[in-house]
C-alpha cells in the first residue's frame, strides 16, 4: 500500500494483484466524480504491459488497441483482468476487461504483430510536428475542469478554425504509484485526451463525450512528450468523430479515432439515461 505523499503524485495506487485505487488526478471534465478515460486507457495498458512481461521470450508488439466504453467509469477502486483471445507466435490477440463492482466497464482488446527490421521501407506522408519547446503552454482548464486537465502540460500551436488544433501534451505524474511504465502506457494515456482539444463547440452548451477509443500504431512512441493533430466532426444526426495523428519527438507513430454522442446540454438533461456522463 503507497502512502498519501504518493498518491498526490501519481494517478492510481495498487491495492491488490489487479487492482487499482484512482487519485484525485484522474477526476472527468464531464462529471466530477468519474475518472478521464485518458488514465483509464494508459492503466489497461500498463496492466497489458505486466502480462506481457511475465511471458519469456515475448517478441510480440501490440499495433492495435480498441477500447470500448461500456458505461460510466466511477471515480472508484477497479480491477483489470487480461486474457488470451487468438494466440499465435507472430499474430496474437489479447483482451483486458476494467471492472468497478464486479462490473464490466471497459473492455479492451489489443493486437500484437512480431517484430521485425522493416527500417529500409519505413515511411509516412505526415509531416513531423513543432517542436514541443517551441510552442507556447496552453492552460486547458480555462475551458475543462476535472484532476487530470489540471494535471497535464500542453503546448498548442494556435488554432485556424474550430475543429482542428495540435498540440503536445506531457505529465509529471507517475501512472500506477511507484511502478515503471513504458513509453507505450505514456503515451495511450494521453491520447484520450484529443477530444477536448478542438472543440467544435462550447462544453458549457454542449456534450460530446466518446464512446470509444481506437488507436493504430505502425511504431512505438517514444516519450516523454505525445503529439496530437487533431481534427473534430460534428455531423447532422447526434455522432461526430474525433480523428489524430498521433506523434513524438521523433515523427508520426499512429493514428487514433474516437465516436461521439453529439447533444446540448438541455436536452440531456431532459434524457431518462441513468448514467450522467451521457454514455449508454
């Protein structure tokens, strides 16, 4: 068990074997008392991480990682629990479940590919980002509120229209409290953090939070920085899309989409939905 101290400077503590306690750095920007997905996203990675530590000779890389959000993540102790799905020795699937009351909440599943030396043919037609130090700091919490917004370092170059922005986001804390994390756990925990970074409307007249988060890589990220071009689409009918190039210091890694629910503020809370951060 960690101690006061630490837990102000990391976003979950460990409690148990799959189980994590989160800090008050993990608090939403739609509701108070449930956790960003950012955290969330970058904790089942960490825990992705462990399992695949404990398995000698592991040569595989996870590609692809796709989260679900199947209702309202509480600002409450969760369990993370991993699985084998499709194994294989080049292409393996894994699944990780994030529980809060025994209950599903999230649910994750990752592609592993083999690793092998493809630098001779490695290309990609995005251009590389400014770099972070060369950008001015962008305090996010003038327009979100929430523990983890207050938490991160972002450096935005300045905006041409609503909708688009990049920017660079770091932060000083510990993911689990006193545990390592990859540079891969780094940065996915981040990543979630697009959807409020170009916004195509006001937050205080509208909700648009994500159901889902699909990330693509054709490499691993290296920190400490996570770069996000990011484009926001509202369409006509109550869903819109978050899409990013996801970069580091070095260039482009991947690619991230995230799906909306799109509605005002008063018509929410107008809904019979029982779970207040508006997802199903």
């Amino acid at each position: 068990m960690t101690t006061g101290t630490a837990a102000r400077d990391s976003y979950y503590e460990r409690t148990g074997e799959q189980r994590y306690k989160p800090t008050a750095h993990v608090g939403g920007v739609w509701n108070a008392d449930e956790q960003h997905f950012g955290p969330v996203a970058g904790l089942i990675v960490h825990v992705i991480d462990r399992h695949l530590a404990q398995r000698p000779g592991n040569s595989l890389t996870p590609a692809r990682i796709s989260f679900d959000i199947l209702g309202r993540v509480a600002l409450d102790e969760c369990e993370v629990r991993v699985a084998t799905i499709r194994p294989g020795r080049t292409i393996e699937l894994l699944e990780a479940v994030l529980l809060i009351d025994d209950r599903p909440v999230v649910r994750a599943r990752a592609w592993l590919l083999a690793s092998l030396d493809t630098s001779a043919v490695a290309d990609s037609p995005h251009e590389r980002l400014p770099a972070p130090e060369t950008l001015e700091p962008w305090t996010m919490n003038d327009l979100w509120s929430g523990g983890y917004v207050s938490s991160i370092d972002v450096r935005r170059t300045p905006p041409s229209r609503k909708g688009r922005a990049t920017v660079w986001i770091s932060t000083p804390l510990d993911l689990v409290a006193g545990e390592p994390r990859s540079a891969l756990a780094s940065c996915i925990a981040l990543v979630d953090t697009a959807n409020g970074i170009a916004v195509q409307q006001d937050p205080t007249e509208w909700m648009f939070p994500n159901l889902d988060l699909t990330i693509h890589l054709h490499r691993q990220p290296a920190g400490p920085w996570t770069g996000l071009d990011t484009t926001v689409t509202f369409g006509p009918s109550g869903q819109g899309l978050t899409s990013s190039v996801l970069h580091d210091i070095n260039g482009p890694v991947g690619h991230a989409e995230q799906i909306l629910t799109v509605r005002p503020l008063t018509l929410d809370q107008g809904l019979s939905d029982p779970d207040p951060s508006g997802r199903p």
